[in-house]
C-alpha cells in the first residue's frame, strides 16, 4: 500500500506540474521582460536673491513641482550656493534659475556651473534669472541678455506678443499672438546666437525700448550645454495660467532634450 501511495504522489506531482508548470514559467518571463520604470530626471530650482525679491517664487516653485508629477521629472529647491558644486551639479539634468537677483554665487561656484554646462547639462532662466551676475560674462552670454529696464507706474500691464516659431515645445500650444499680463523686462547685452521664439509687440504697451526686435522667449546651444529663457513670471498669476503653465513645461522639456 506504502508503495502504491508513493506512485499515485509521484503522479500526482508531476500532473499538477504539467498542468501549472509552464504557466509560472511562462508568468516568471513576462515579469522578468517587463522594462523598468524610467528614472525621473533630476532637476535643481535656485531662487537665492542678493537684490530685489519676487514675491512670486515661492508660487513658482509650487508650479514647478505641479508640473514634475504628470512629466516624470523631480525638483529639487534650494538657495544654498554652496549646493553649486561638481558633486552635487552632476545629479541634475537641468538648473533653473527662477526670478534671482545680483551675485549669487562665489567664484569657485561659477567655475562649478561652468563645467557643469560643458559638460552637457541645461540651464533654463525665468524672468529675474537675466537681473543677475552682471559682472559674469559668461553667465550673460548663457542666459542671452541682462534686464536693462521696464516699465513704470505701473510696472504689470497688458501687452501683446508675437509668436515667431511654434515648431518649439514652449510654443507649439499657442496661437500666432499671445496677449497676457506680465512685467516687461527691456534687454541689454543681448546675444546674437538666440534663436527667438517669441517677440514682445512694443506697440501694444508703453515703456519698450528694444524697439521692433523685442526677444521675450528665446533659446540655444551654448558651451556645450541648452539654454532656454522666458521673461513671463513676475506675477503671481502668472504661475496660474495655462499657457504660461504649458510654456514652462516646454521650455524644460527641451532642456532635458525630450522634444
């Protein structure tokens, strides 16, 4: 009987083993073949200001993390410069400079972003992010101009902007002109290597000075690295409006090169 037992075991296993067997095997390869989740790129969002500060920072650091969730990117915010180091810059793919202000790194620090940007990694300016280092020409040459002035009394109006190319992911959602509230930054030092992308319509406000050529939103390669800059963003609306929203968005895609 022992012996009997034995054999009806034996077959037993090896029925229950044909019959499931290469199914978990089966199960076991469709698990292993599946492909990981992408890594979200990392990206640092300096705000430190040695000069003026926006009170819409703070909003637009919100916006960026908004944005991150459903983009598969993550923020990181800090106003420490010490964090401009090669150790630390090199787990970011982009640095976005929102609205500083004046010098706000050391010289071991701009040599430390420098290298950074040779290197490959993407720098992208908001609003305020051309009011500062004035005495860094390489960071000039970088954001693509220097906040000269704007206008007075007051400083936010409504004003129009023409859209020059909608093949790029900061502009492909917008209409041939963009009408919008915003504080007008005129330029200086503007670098002739940007590519434009968006022109400020001086006609339609008062306190332009750049006169018919009027870049707003531009971007390009530069040092080794992509740059990309939008004046938008000295309100705190402005981080609530869709299209400003979506401007953003495609100005950092391009900067992780995902267009």
């Amino acid at each position: 009987m022992k012996l009997v037992s034995k054999i009806l075991g034996l077959a037993l296993v090896c029925t229950l083993f044909m019959a499931f067997g290469p199914q978990c095997e089966d199960q076991d390869t469709a698990m292993s073949s599946k492909k990981p989740a992408l890594t979200p790129d990392q990206i640092l969002v300096f705000t430190k200001t040695a000069g003026y500060r926006h009170g819409s920072i703070e909003k637009g650091v919100a916006t960026l993390k908004e944005l991150s969730k459903a983009h598969n990117f993550e923020i990181t915010h800090t106003e420490d410069a010490e964090q401009f180091n090669p150790d630390v810059l090199d787990k970011y793919a982009l640095v976005i400079f929102l609205s500083t202000t004046m010098d706000v790194l050391g010289n071991d620090q701009q040599r430390s972003f420098e290298g950074y940007i040779r290197s490959g990694g993407s720098f992208m300016g908001i609003h305020a992010a051309s009011d500062t280092e004035y005495n860094w020409p390489w960071y000039g040459k970088l954001v693509g101009a220097y906040f000269e002035s704007h206008p007075n009394n007051p400083n936010v109006r409504q004003a129009k902007m023409d859209v020059l190319d909608k093949a790029h992911p900061a502009t492909a959602h917008l209409e041939d002109t963009w009408v919008r509230k915003d504080e007008w930054y005129n330029y200086k030092n503007i670098n002739p290597d940007l590519k434009v992308l968006i022109n400020l319509d001086e006609s339609s406000y008062e306190g332009g000075t750049n006169g018919e050529n009027h870049p707003i939103a531009w971007y390009h390669e530069f040092d080794g690295g992509r740059a990309f800059y939008t004046g938008g963003g000295h309100t705190k609306a402005s981080y609530d409006e869709l299209n400003f929203q979506k401007h953003l968005l495609g100005g950092i895609l391009y900067c992780l090169n995902r267009e």
